[in-house]
C-alpha cells in the first residue's frame, strides 16, 4: 500500500490526530523513563513541584526557601497532579513530572493534524502531525519536566481552532462551540503555563491574517464575552491568589526582572545574534530539514492560498520577534513549528518537487543527520568508555541512516517515502539517544550518581537510616536538591562540618576540600570518605570533583 493510501485511509476524522499523538508518544517514551534528572531548569521545576506536594502551598512558587516568580503555576499543577496520581514526592521518581510534557507533545501533534485538514484534507492533516511529533526537538522536550512542550501543545490547540474559525468566517460560516471553546482552552493554557508567548503566537497571527485580507468581521466569531469568561476562570484564581499571597511581587518579578530583561539583553548568558534559530532549525526540525526547502518555496508560490498564508502568519510574526530577542534558547521557536509541518506536509502530497529545492533538501538531511552522528560520536569521546561505544555506535548509524536514507528517497522522488522513512529512523535514533547512549555517559550524571552512592551507603534520608539534611558544599545544582530533598543544606564547609558533627552526611566538592580539611582538623570531628564522584558540571562547563563523606560516631569515654 502507497503512503498516499495508508494517509487517505487513515487520516479521514479522528483518525489522523489519534495517529499523530501516537507517533509523539513514541518518539518521547524512551526519555521519559531512561534519562536522568536534568540541570537546571528542569529539576528546578521538579523540585518546585515536590516542594508544592510536600507542603501544600500550590499558590507561591518556591525552590527551596526561595521564591520562583518567573513562571506562572500552569505546569507545576499538572505535575503535581500526575506524581499524586502515579508517584509521590518523596519517591522523586523523575519520570512522573515529565508525563506532562510527554501529553503536552502529543497534544501538539494531535492539534497540528486537525488543524491543517481544514485548509488541506485529512490525509495531509495526518502527515503534518507526524511530522511535527517526530521532530528531535518536540520529541526531546516531550522527556523534560518544564513548560515548553506543554507550551506547544496548548499554543498548536489554540492555532489550530484559530485556524478552523478562519476557514468558516471565509466560506461565510460560524465555526462550531466546541471549536471556539478549545480555541480559549489552548490560549488560556497557555497563558497559565508561560505567560505571554503563546498570546504573542495567536494575536500576531491574528493581526496579520486580518491585515493581509483586509478583512476584520472572522475575528468578531471567536465568542469573546463567553472566552473571555473561560479564560478569567482558568487563569483569574491563581493569579488573584498570587497577587496577594505575595503582595504583587510575584508580577514585579515575573515581568521586571525575568521577562522585561530578556527583550533587551541576553539574559543568564543566553543572548545571541539575530539567525541563531534559523542556523538551528535543519538540526532541530530533523528529519524535517529533508523538506524545509520545499515547505519554504511552497510557502513562497501558493502564499495566496488560505492554509499556505494561515502558515506564513503563523510563523513569520512569531519567528521575527523570536530573532530579534536578545535572549534566545533552542525551544523558544517550538510554537510555531506546527506552522512549518503544515507546510511540508502539503508540500509532499502536491506536484513533484523542483530540483533545486529536491537537492537543498538533500543536502540538509545529510547534513543534519551527519552532525547530530558526529555530536554523538564526539560525547562519546569526552565522557565514554569502551563499554558505551556500541550503543553510541547505534545511536550514530540510526541518525546518519535517517539523513541518508531520507535522502537518497527524495533524490529518487519519492518524498513521501522519504519523509516517511527518516521519520521512523529518526525516532528510532531518539530513542537509542534518550535511553541507550545518554544515560551512558556517566561523567555527566554527578547528581544521580551521588545519590546512587548516598543510598548503597544507607545514608539517604529518605532511607530512613541517616538523618536529613545532607549538608554540601560547593556544589549547588538542582538535580542534587531534588535527589536528596528539599532540606539539603546548600552551605558552606562550616555548615558540613556541622553536619558530620550531628552524625548527617556530608558532600565536599573539590575547590573547598583544603578549606574542609583545615575545618575538620579545628574543630576535631571524625569523618570517613565513602566516595568520590568525578565528572562535568554541564551547566557551566567545569569539571567537578565531589566527595561523599559519611560521619564516624564519637566514643564515648
């Protein structure tokens, strides 16, 4: 069976979202359960999760004692829902807080589908979806515990019933309630999980659509008094609760010192030039690069064309501020690749692609599917041993054969074989990556091993044997906090040796080893080395040195 049958037989009604969910949540399972706690974003918003469980407070953010008023409270609830139903907090059980993501990614999938069939037929409805759920980006924020995915999946919603409410109020129509109602379901999400980026999406999408056409009345059929209802009900409680739970300073923070900082400079030394996320897209759209080129031109030809133009609103607006924001991250763009699977999409199922975009694709595909190889490849060297080599080596075969195979298909003209084929090669590398070679790699996992280590020892409070807290010093990453519990003592080298004073455990990172010595012998408190973790602080490039001490009971004379 050809795929325009396999499509046209499986993309008609529910079936074509329902398969694009699917193909998300394979693409993403693998990390879910197989990768390590991250640092720093995500244990942070794991970690505040858990500290929400374990105290009851789900208004004010917190880290610890200190507060999190950076993001709004939408992602912590749906985490805190999913450890209480399929985990605990004291459990920290990683793979529970991702579950969101996981669900936020198929969501955008899904939406992705149902979207595009009302501008371009079901079947290629079905292949956007499955092209966006494939995409390592999507794919791999659908296994981290923060807010993005779950950001794309609420934004695709709401674009996608934007998209639906536009093609009725052409055709001179009313699109239905329950389209209108998941149009402020997703904005309202989204809002409640990152504030203002997913408005920014749907209203420079909206505005340009309606100066494009000259035409403003479609806007008018968007339910405004009920929506606006809805999204004050999703939103409106926290926000009212926040506001004086902290006496405003959670807004001041939220928009003075994270949001505001981060339009005119590189905030947390994540600035960079205009064209960083375009440089980027062939990696993390692959294996989409294979048809960015087509996507583009079709883009360019049929820009008249009610889907192709929804597409280019979609992403154009968003994309400009997205480059001309000083502060940029490779997920920022993620909202609107819906907009580039649409189009690829349509691009595949129409008149045989030109040469020139045919031989760009080719040689993105390769290219692409050559550097994330080379990038496994390269890790392996840095942070492997002989024994991590053959699932680097899978890993490394599966995403050249994806480039490759993607590519010799579409020089035969074959595109839609051959988005199909890297596809599932693709998510195939992922899944090698996410839970055969990364969690491999050892010198990277300082937290999860100290915690492998505390616990082989006994001395995990959560064990119940040792008392809490462990006291480190020198070594503050989030993973650590949530491995060990939230009353981990973040201190100094007098705060640890307090701890092996009061019999607690105590973890010395290498630059204050002289200075915990020196305090040790002053102070005349006994102590044994159980371990000593060696690795690579990712997060900002050091190399570190921890080393686990267990307390020696004083005699008693």
């Amino acid at each position: 069976m050809s795929l325009e049958a396999v499509l046209e037989r499986y993309g008609r009604g529910w079936r074509g979202p329902a398969i694009a969910a699917l193909i998300a949540f394979l693409a993403g399972l693998p990390g879910v359960f197989a990768m390590p706690p991250l640092d720093r974003d995500e244990s942070r918003f794991a970690q505040a999760t858990a500290q929400m469980l374990e105290t009851g407070e789900f208004i004010v953010i917190r880290f610890q004692d200190e507060p999190r008023f950076k993001k709004p409270v939408g992602i912590h609830w749906l985490q805190a829902a999913s450890v209480a139903a399929f985990s605990e907090a004291e459990a920290r059980e990683i793979w529970a807080y991702r579950l969101p993501s996981l669900l936020g990614a198929m969501l955008a999938a899904a939406a992705c589908a149902w979207g595009a069939s009302v501008f371009f037929g079901g079947p290629t409805g079905l292949l956007a979806g499955a092209i966006l759920g494939s995409t390592f980006l999507l794919s791999t924020e659908a296994f981290i515990a923060k807010t993005d995915a779950v950001l794309a999946g609420t934004t695709t919603l709401a674009m996608a019933a934007l998209a639906r409410i536009y093609a009725a109020g052409r055709e001179g129509g009313k699109a239905g309630r329950v389209t209108r109602l998941l149009f402020w379901l997703g904005l309202s999400g989204a809002i409640l999980v990152k504030g203002p980026v997913g408005l920014m999406v749907v209203v420079l999408t909206a505005m340009s659509l309606s100066l494009w056409d000259r035409r403003w009345r479609w806007l008018k059929d968007l339910g405004w008094i009920w929506g606006l209802i809805i999204l004050a009900a999703v939103v409106g409680p926290w926000a009212g609760a926040v506001t004086v739970a902290t006496d405003g300073t959670f807004w001041t923070t939220a928009f003075g010192a994270d949001f505001a900082p981060k339009l005119v400079g590189g905030q947390e030394s994540h600035g960079a030039p205009p064209g960083y996320h375009t440089l980027l897209t062939p990696l993390l759209i692959f294996p989409g690069a294979l048809l960015l080129p087509a996507a583009l031109a079709l883009g360019w030809r049929q820009r008249h064309e009610p889907g192709v133009k929804f597409a280019l609103c979609w992403l154009v607006p968003a994309w400009i501020v997205f480059e001309a924001t000083p502060t940029k991250l490779v997920h920022y763009t993620l909202p609107t690749y819906g907009a580039l699977a649409w189009l690829m999409a349509a691009a595949v199922l129409r008149a045989p692609l030109g040469t020139v975009v045919r031989w760009a694709g080719i040689a993105l595909s390769v290219l692409a599917g050559g550097v994330l190889a080379i990038g496994v490849v390269y890790l392996t060297t840095l942070y492997g041993d002989p024994t991590d080599w053959p699932a680097a080596v899978l890993t490394a075969l599966l995403l050249v054969a994806a480039g490759v195979c993607g590519a010799w298909l579409l020089w035969r003209g074959w595109a839609g074989k051959a988005i199909a084929a890297a596809s599932v090669l693709t998510i195939l590398g992922h899944g090698a990556f996410a839970a055969l070679f990364a969690p491999r790699l050892a010198p990277l996992w300082l937290s999860a091993r100290t915690e492998q280590a505390l616990s082989e020892a006994r001395l995990l409070p959560r064990q119940g044997i040792a008392p809490a807290p462990v006291a480190v010093a020198g070594y503050a990453e989030p993973s650590l906090v949530f491995a060990l519990g939230t009353p981990t003592d973040l201190g100094g080298v007098d705060q640890a040796v307090e701890a092996l004073a009061e019999q607690r455990p105590a973890v010395i990172e290498g630059r204050e080893q002289a200075a915990f010595e020196a305090a040790m012998k002053a102070s005349r408190v006994r102590a044994r080395e159980i371990a000593r973790i060696d690795g690579l602080d990712y997060s900002n490039g050091d190399e570190t040195s921890l080393r686990l001490y267990a307390p020696i009971p004083s005699v008693s004379p």
